[in-house]
C-alpha cells in the first residue's frame, strides 16, 4: 500500500514538473509613450493639454560580456476606452553595455503613422529569457511651442509573463 501511495505521488510530482516546464515565460516591459501635437479636439475634451509631446525610450543591456536579442511592439491606446492599433513585433540585438533609442520618429514608423499626429500608447519590449533584466528608462518632455517646459524620467520596471 505505501508503495503504491510514493508510486502516485511520484506521478502526480512528475507530472506537475512536466506541466511547469512547458510554460513559456518571458520578462516584458511596458514603456509609456505619448508623441505628436495634441489636437483642439484632444484639447477641447480635457485628453491633454495644448503643446507637443515627445517621448525617448532608452534601453540598455547591462551585462559585462555577451549580447541580447530581444522583440518590441508598440501598442496605441485610444479614446473612450477603446483598444487601438498593435504593431508586429520587430528584433532588436544588444551587446554588453550598449544602449538604443526609441523615441517617435521610430514609434511612428513601425506603427506607419505620419510623424507628427498625435499618438498615445505603450511600446512593449519582451525578452525570451526571464532571468535576464534591461534597463529601461523613458525620457518625457512637453513643449507648448517655444522650447521645453517639462521633462520626466521613469524607470520601467519589467514582470514575468506568460
């Protein structure tokens, strides 16, 4: 009867570490974006205030040795709680230490957006191996039309996903 029980349990545990294995898990980072003249409509319905809005994505690898390959999509995000265009996904590779830009021109490009409308989303870079981080900072500034009037930093933190 107890090797029967221990049989079963070993089973059910392997079983178990199979069914885990199999799981596909990533680390992803979901940078905000906002990018282009806001709009009088966008204005006249309190979305953003007047002004041009800019948006620089750095990423950076911090390994010593080595490099990384990893994907990035951008996703928009429109008004009255509506999903809006997702982008494929595009690859990217980085060696040690080295570090790349996403600002808007790129963002409008991949999304095959006219540079300069006005655009509102996330930019989504994912990476194959959860163990491994980047460092991924967003630079945001604003101009309401003669030189920068604010600037923001903000360190994306990334999660484990599925």
């Amino acid at each position: 009867m107890r090797k029967r029980i221990l049989i079963v349990a070993l089973l059910s545990l392997a079983a178990a570490i199979a069914a885990n294995a199999q799981t596909l898990q990533v680390r992803q980072y979901a940078a905000k974006f906002v990018c282009g003249r806001a709009t009088d409509a966008q204005v006249g319905t309190f979305d953003f205030a007047p002004g041009s809005y800019y948006t620089t994505i750095n990423v950076h690898y911090p390994a010593l040795t080595g490099g990384i390959d990893f994907r990035k999509k951008f996703a928009l995000a429109e008004r009255n709680e509506q999903p809006g265009k997702i982008s494929p996904w595009f690859g990217a590779t980085l060696k040690a230490d080295e570090a790349m830009q996403i600002d808007c021109g790129s963002i409008y490009k991949h999304l095959g957006i006219a540079p300069g409308t006005f655009i509102d989303g996330f930019a989504v870079i994912q990476i194959s191996n959860p163990k491994v981080e980047l460092d991924v900072v967003g630079v945001y500034t604003a101009s309401p039309g003669n030189g920068v009037s604010s600037i923001h930093t903000e360190r994306v933190a990334g999660r484990i996903t599925q």
